[in-house]
C-alpha cells in the first residue's frame, strides 16, 4: 500500500508539473465608442483566445470613453486597482500606464497620429499624457509596424530596444472570396474619411473614369459636393458591423488606400487575404504592410495617384500578381505567431 501511495503521489506530481503555469495578464482597454471602432478589442480578444492555455486574462474596460480631463484621471485611478502580474494596455488608453507599476507593464502603440492634428499647448499635454510619461514608464513598448517604432523615437527619444515590433493581425474571416474583375466599370473600395485618408485627391484621381466608389465613412456635404462636382457615381456606408464590412471587400473590385499616414495599414492586409488587387501610398507604414503585395504610388500626386489605378484596372497580369503576391503577404499576419510573440514578452515581465 505505501508503495502504491507513493506511485500515485509521484504521478498526482508530475502531472501537476506538466500542467503550464498561466500567467495572469491584465488586458486594459478603452471604452468603444460606436460600431465599425471595436479594431484594438478584436486584435487582442482573438490573441486571449490563442493564449488561453498560458495565460489567465483579466480583461478591464474603462468605465468612462477618454474625454476630458476627470474622466481621464477616473480611469486611470480605477486600472491602478486592476492590476495582475503583467499589466497589458492595449492601445489608445496610454495614459492609464500612470498610476500602473512600471516593471509590470507593457503599452501597444498603434499610431502617432494625434499629434499632427492637434497644436499649442493641447498638442503638449497630449503628448505628455500619451507618449513622454507612458513610454518613460511601462517596462515594454509593443509598436505595431517599424514606422510606428521610428516614430516613437523620433518623438520620446525611447530606447530602441525598449521598443518590440509586433504587428496586428488580420480576422480569419477574410478567406479567399474570387470575383470576375469589372473591367468596364469596376468598383473601387474607399475606407475611410478622416483627413490622412486623402479622400480629395482620390476624388480628384478617379474624375473621367468610368467607375464606382464605394466609400466606408460618412460623407459630409463637402466632400459629397466634391464627388458630383467631378462626375463620380458613389455611395457610401458607415457604423457598419464587421460582416458587412467583409462584404464590401467581396464586392469591390480593387481597394484604394492611399492614405497620407497611417500606424499600420489593416485595410491592406484585409484586401489581400480576400483576394483584390490593391493601391496604396508609397509612404509611413504601408510600404512595409504591403510589402510586393500592392501597387504602391505618391499619395500627395494627384496623377500618380490615377496613374496607379489605371494600371491595376487595364493590366490583367499585374491584377493577378497583385492578388498572388498578396495572399502570400497575407500568412505575415498570422494570428498564432503574433499571439505567441505577445507571450513571450509576457514571461519576460512575469519572469523579471
């Protein structure tokens, strides 16, 4: 009998030593503010789900969306008391990190974007609360493409080594989906409208071109009038869900993306992984994104701009190249290798 209890002893043992340690990981996120903003919450809700074995997730929304100054500061009080082991702010809340413990946190930076449109002394305090203090503070800085990297250096003067380069990640929901291409009158995905998405000079690129637009964002009567001023034949959707997103990449013909800055790009990837050619800027991330998957032009040249659709439109092999190349540049993306990336890191802080 006792050495059949030590038998079983010695196995209730090992199997406990085989069993992984999960490290308790607090995932900090913003509050939403309406449909078609949920990017960050997807990226990290399916890296959880790929880490579910290794890690125990805390996931923490902030009781209020990031406006104002109190509202800021709740939030930020509140995470202080939400803490594991790694502390993970996933992006767009930067200035949680100032009530955190350092040592055990870890910020994703997806842009730099909010200090080009912002100036004087909001620009100073932006850059306060979201860069100097944050990046001074957490243990890592997880950027999301190489440009978003160098701009943090440029901006903070981090360390390079404090910073690790982990992209984003596409949705498996963006399978393969051929279509015939419309070479008569193709349509042209546009995603969205704020100012670096360089919707003027689109609109000024395709005029005379017998196409259509589809544009995902709200359209104001500025730009509307501009649009019939040009002859173009357009319609636009927004607050659209994820599916319905998905189906307008199925029914496009080619994505234009020629956006005059961007932290990462994912509308590319998306457009590969379906199967659509792509044109985008020869500037900030998406070059790297994109890699030979994509017609890439000046996105400040109006003509370069038109140059490059004309191209994607009436060279049947180079569409073909486009959409080959990019279901390669697509597998880049991988979820399970960018979830495993994140755990690495994770056990660098646990272990530290």
């Amino acid at each position: 009998m006792l050495v059949e209890l030590e038998n079983k002893t010695g196995y209730m043992e090992q199997a406990a030593s085989e069993k992984p340690f999960k490290i308790p990981v607090s995932f900090f996120h913003r509050k939403p503010r309406a449909v078609g903003t949920f990017s960050i919450e997807f990226i990290f809700s399916e890296i959880r789900k790929r880490l579910d074995d290794v890690v125990e997730s805390n996931t923490q929304f902030s009781t209020y969306q990031s406006n104002g100054i109190w509202k800021r500061i709740y939030n930020a009080v509140e995470a202080s008391f939400r803490q594991s082991t790694v502390n993970h702010i996933t992006g767009d809340v930067n200035y949680l990190a100032l009530f955190l413990n350092g040592k055990k946190t870890i910020l994703t930076i997806h842009d730099c974007y909010f200090l080009y449109w912002v100036s004087g002394m909001t620009r100073k305090l932006f850059k306060k609360l979201w860069l100097d203090i944050p990046v001074n503070k957490c243990k890592y800085i997880v950027a999301v493409s190489e440009a978003t990297k160098s701009e943090i250096i440029k901006f903070t003067d981090c360390p390079p080594e404090k910073i690790r380069v982990i992209y984003s990640i596409v949705s498996d929901n963006y399978q393969p989906s051929p279509k015939q291409f419309n070479i008569d009158k193709p349509n042209i995905l546009h995603i969205g409208t704020a100012p670096n998405k360089n919707f003027e000079r689109l609109a000024e690129a395709i005029k005379g071109l017998n196409c259509k637009l589809t544009v995902i964002g709200k359209l104001d009567k500025e730009k509307t009038t501009l649009l019939e001023k040009n002859g173009v034949d357009f319609s636009f959707v927004y607050n659209i869900s994820d599916g319905e997103v998905l189906e307008q990449y199925r029914q496009c013909d080619l994505l234009c993306f020629t956006s005059v800055y961007e932290g990462f790009g994912m509308p590319i990837i998306e457009a590969n992984a379906v199967g659509r050619p792509v044109l985008t800027s020869n500037i900030s991330s998406m070059p790297e994104v994109a890699g030979d998957a994509a017609c890439l032009v000046d996105p400040y040249n109006v003509e370069a701009i038109r140059a490059g659709l004309l191209k994607i439109i009436n060279d049947k092999d180079y569409r073909q190249q486009l959409i080959g190349n990019g279901y390669e540049n697509r597998k880049r993306f991988d979820i399970d290798k960018i979830a495993d990336q994140y755990y690495q890191l994770y056990k660098e802080v646990s272990e530290a």
